[in-house]
C-alpha cells in the first residue's frame, strides 16, 4: 500500500499554489489579455475566412458565416491584387528598408561622436539630437509639405519656390524620396538612443591596445567597436522597421497626392471606402510581415549572446577619443544637422500658422487669426482661431483625459503583470503571460486598430458594442503600450529585493499589503517611467485609434488630420505645434513628480 503522506504533501502544495493571490492575478491576467490580444486577432483572421452579410455583391454563393478562401484569392490573384497588395507591399518594403537602414546608420554615427569622442557640447547635444522623437510623425510630414509643396500636384507654393523661384520636382515633393526622408529623421533617435547606450558601456582599453597595435580609427571602429555593439544595432533595426512599415501619417500625406499606397495607407483607404474585408486582409498581411521581422532578430541573436558581452569582472575604463582638427567642423555639422531636422521644421509650421494666405511668405501676411481669431466666413470656412475653436478646445480634453488614463492604467497594469513574471519566473503561467503581454509590439498602429473595430463593432456576449465609446480608444492604447510598461514594470521590480517582502510576510502581512505598503512606493521610478513613455507616446499618435473615433471621440491628433484633409494648413499646424508642446509640458510634469517623490521616500518623509 503507497504512503499517503507525500500524496498528501503535494496536495496542500497545490492548494496552497492556487489559492495564492499570485496565482489567482496571473490567470485573470494571462484570461483578460487572451480576451483583448488574441481573440481579436483571431476574430480578424476569422472575418478574412469567412462571408460577411454584404458579400452576395460578390458572389452570388456567399452564405454569411460559412467559410471561404474568396477574399484572399481575389486580393492576392484576382485582377485587383497587384494595385491592392503587391504594389502597395512592394512600396512598403521599399520604403520602410531604406529608412530603416538610413535611420540607423544615422542613429549610430550621431551617437559615436556623442559618447566616444571628445565633441564639444556633447551634453546638450544629446537632448537636442532626441528631439524628432517628441514630434509627432505628422509634424513631420506637414513640414516636409510645407518646405516642397508643389504647385504642379495642386495647391498653393512651397516655401522651396518660394526662395529659388521655381517649383521643386514632383519626386522630391511626393512619392517615396520624401517618405523616406522623412521617416529617417522621425526615428533615427531609436537608433541613436539604443546604440548610445550600448557605446556607453564599451571598454576604451581595448580601442587603446588596438591603436598602440598601430590600427587605424576606421579599423577600430569596424573591428572592434561595431561588433560589440552589433546587438544594440540588430534590436534599433528590428525597432525602426516595425515602425517604418506600420507608418502611417508619413507616407499617407507624402505618398498620397501621388497614389504611392503602401499597406497601412492602402488598409485606410480600404476602411474609408466601406471595403472593410479588404483592410482585414491587409492588416494580416501587416502583422505576419512584422512578425517575421522580429523572428530574424530572435535567430539572429538568440543562442549565441556570449560573443557580444563587453562588460565583464575586470577594471573598466571609458576614455574619448580625440577628434584632433575635425573636432570643430564634425561639431559645425552637426549642429547644423539639429537645426534642420529638430528646430527648422518646427519653426516652419509656426510662421506657416501665422500666415492668412497660405503660400505668400511676406511680413504682411502674418496673423494671428489661426490661434485667437474669431469666426469669419472669408476664411478658414467659417473656422474660428485655434483657443476659440469648440472642435480643438473639446479634443484637447479629449487627448489629456485619454493620455492621462491610458497611462496611468497601463503603467500600473505593467508593474502588476512585471511583479508576476519577476516573482514567478519559472512558471508556465509567468512565461506565458509575459509571452502574451509583448504580441501588441508585433502589430503595427493601424492594424491594431482594425483588430478592434472587427473586435468591438458589434455586441458579442455580455460585452456591449464599444465602437464609438471613450472606453474603446483607451482600450487601445492601454494594450498597445503594453510592451513596453511591461518592460519597465520588470526592470522596477527586478530593482526590489524580494527580502523585504518576505519579511513583512513573516509579520502577518497579507500580499495585497505588501504589494501597496513595499512594491509599489519602492517601485515609482517604474511606474513613473511607464507612465512618461506612454503619455509622451499617446499624445501624438494617431494610426492605432484613426479608424476607432467618431465625432465625440475626437483627440487634437484625429481633429489635426481633418484640418490637413481639408486643406485647412494653418489650423492643422497650430494644433500640431500645441500637441508637440503639451507633449513636452506633460512629460517634464510627470518627471517632476516622479522625482519629487523619489526624493521624499529617501527623505523618510511620510
């Protein structure tokens, strides 16, 4: 007869397992995150299989419901499949690659003379440099237009013709040039923050017996230092590219004037054109494609991470090399290089905004109509000034309420589910969830929010239709965000000893208790991380919730868009400019309060 004692050892185990509140989190978390992540990728694929009620227009054997291959026939071999899917993926590619690559190299040679070399004001220049990324990608592409605009694809002049007297060519106006450009210096901060960092924390005594070796600095930086940081390069590629590919604002308003469709701008097309199957097809096309870009990296660097270490036991020293006679001149060019892609542009889209003709650059021009005057019917259609406008001043509250709460929701949500994965490590259910917690990063922004609109359009259970609602677009950016809270709820808490807590369990504490009184206080720096990324992201974006808002819905971002629409420049550049500066103000605030209450918990203060 078997013993009943360890049956019975490991049956008190188990409940004491699932009882804990650990436990019991993480399976509301891994069920709610399946529900918000999975499921409506699922229910999108789901809707590219099968018919839909309105499909009897395309054949007259469509039941809806029933499954079929139609749709992904017609738009992969059908007569529209070049225009709709091999072009615009064609485009993509192309676009997205040359950017990615522009922006890293780019990225990567800034931030050698910033952190390796001895360049003058190399402090400063490290903030100025990061600028673009506080721009939104529509600022970008609105200055771009402003500085080429082409009278030969319609409108008014250009700064450019206005200063040389003849219109710039269509190709640098429009098409794939421009988007490229634009794109570059939109992320080459990525590259230039991620390979900074790992620059920083590369031992100089190896460059140094190289150079006493007689290398040339060409030949160090190729042998030695590149390779080092080669992993820092690979993870900004795989960053810039996800992004490049997903784009949206960039290359819908330098690429379509010109019809360059690329899959996220021929997906909105396909949504504004009722043809709503059409974009779940592109949306899958989308995430497969970002998909595998993210499996290459994880080949490429997975199993064989030894041969990047670059920090070991041993005295590490950082010395700058010296730039000798091009000090002044590397310097010289780039800060030029910031005047032109952090400070010009957004100075462009100022005196743009001040102009009550749109094209005619003369001192006479200028007003302040656009930011404080009042409704006129000669200008704008009627449109009031942007502090007296009721469609601006509702979207500015609409886009601090909805920045604020997705923040501060996804920030706390990504401490939680950091908790768990750093706590509970080994577990299957750990795993999984942190596994669940980074698919949002493989959705580009407006396949995401296709995913939704199949998802929450209509009533499905007990969960009412959302489309339309506040609570849809938070949703959205709550999940989307969740990558990266995760990470930085991780990081906050793999800083925590786990002693404290096991001390204050001996007392008699219970874990909510602990988690309020011990992880999260000490934790604030994570939280208050999370919440700056997320806050500074959500203010400007516009792809993932393009196709989620409605009239009562509407951010300065969405509103932004409409104004550039409808041709209306001047609005559309003041609301952009006030997005980039509340942006900033938003996240200098929330740094601020950050520090200033990790600066009382060192104090002691209560």
């Amino acid at each position: 007869m078997l013993p009943r004692y360890p049956i019975g050892r490991w049956g008190n185990e188990l409940k004491r397992r699932l009882r804990s509140p650990e436990f019991i989190i993480s399976l509301v978390l891994l069920v709610v995150l399946s529900y918000l992540i999975l499921v409506p990728l699922f229910n999108l694929a789901w809707r590219t299989f099968s018919w839909g009620p309105g499909d009897a227009r395309i054949s007259s054997d469509a039941v809806p419901g029933e499954f079929t291959t139609a749709h992904w026939e017609r738009l992969l071999m059908g007569r529209v499949a070049n225009k709709m899917v091999w072009q615009p993926l064609a485009h993509t590619m192309v676009t997205g690659t040359i950017a990615a690559l522009l922006a890293l190299f780019l990225g990567g040679i800034l931030a050698w003379f910033v952190v390796r070399s001895d360049l003058p004001g190399r402090k400063w220049m490290r903030t100025l440099l990061t600028l673009p990324y506080l721009v939104p990608a529509f600022a970008i592409a609105m200055a771009w237009e402003t500085m080429f605009k082409s009278p030969l694809v319609g409108g008014r002049p250009g700064f450019f013709q206005v200063l040389f007297g003849v219109p710039p060519p269509t190709w640098l106006s429009y098409g794939p040039i421009p988007i490229i450009i634009a794109m570059t210096i939109h992320f080459y901060p990525f590259a230039f923050i991620l390979v900074a960092a790992a620059l920083s924390s590369v031992d100089s005594q190896l460059e140094e017996s190289a150079e006493l070796q007689g290398a040339s600095r060409w030949t160090i930086i190729r042998r030695i230092t590149f390779p080092m940081v080669l992993p820092a390069f690979l993870s900004a590629l795989v960053l810039i590219f996800g992004r490049t590919i997903g784009g949206f604002a960039i290359p819908y308003f330098l690429g379509g004037p010109v019809r360059y469709w690329t899959l996220s701008t021929m997906l909105f097309r396909n949504f504004s054109l009722g043809l709503d199957v059409n974009g779940y097809v592109l949306a899958i096309l989308l995430i497969a494609l970002a998909s595998l870009i993210v499996y290459f990296n994880t080949r490429v660097l997975g199993g064989s991470t030894r041969k990047f270490e670059i920090i070991g036991g041993k005295g590490f020293k950082s010395n700058l090399a010296p730039l000798g006679r091009w000090r002044w001149p590397i310097f010289g060019a780039i800060t030029a290089f910031t005047i032109a892609v952090a400070i010009f542009p957004i100075g462009l889209l100022l005196y743009q905004s001040l102009m009550l003709i749109d094209g005619q650059y003369g001192l006479n021009n200028l007003t302040l109509h656009y930011w404080i005057g009042r409704s006129d019917p000669s200008i704008a259609f009627g449109l009031p000034g942007l502090f007296r406008n009721s469609q601006v001043l509702g979207g500015a509250w609409n886009s601090i309420r909805f920045a604020v709460t997705a923040s501060a929701i996804s920030a706390f949500l990504g401490l939680i589910i950091g908790y768990i994965v750093v706590r509970r490590g080994k577990s299957w259910l750990s795993k999984l969830l942190n596994q669940i917690s980074f698919f949002p990063y493989l959705f580009p922004g407006i396949a995401f929010g296709a995913m939704y609109l199949s998802m929450f359009a209509v009533r499905r259970g007990p969960i009412p239709a959302l489309y339309g609602t506040f609570t849809l677009i938070v949703l959205v950016a709550v999940v989307k965000r969740l990558p990266y809270t995760t990470r930085t709820g991780t990081s906050a808490i793999t800083q925590i000893n786990q002693e404290l807590e096991e001390a204050a369990q001996l007392q008699g504490s219970s874990w909510l208790h602990r988690f309020r009184r011990i992880v999260i206080p000490l934790a604030t720096s994570g939280i208050v991380s999370g919440m700056m990324v997320t806050f500074v992201g959500l203010m400007r974006v516009l792809a993932p919730i393009i196709l989620l808002i409605t009239p009562s819905t509407r951010v300065l971002m969405t509103v932004a868009y409409r104004f550039a629409e409808d041709d209306i420049t001047q609005l559309s550049n003041a609301l952009i400019l006030l997005v980039t500066f509340i942006t900033i103000i938003g996240e200098v605030l929330i740094w601020r309060l950050g520090r200033g209450k990790l600066s009382r918990m060192r104090e002691g203060a209560p």
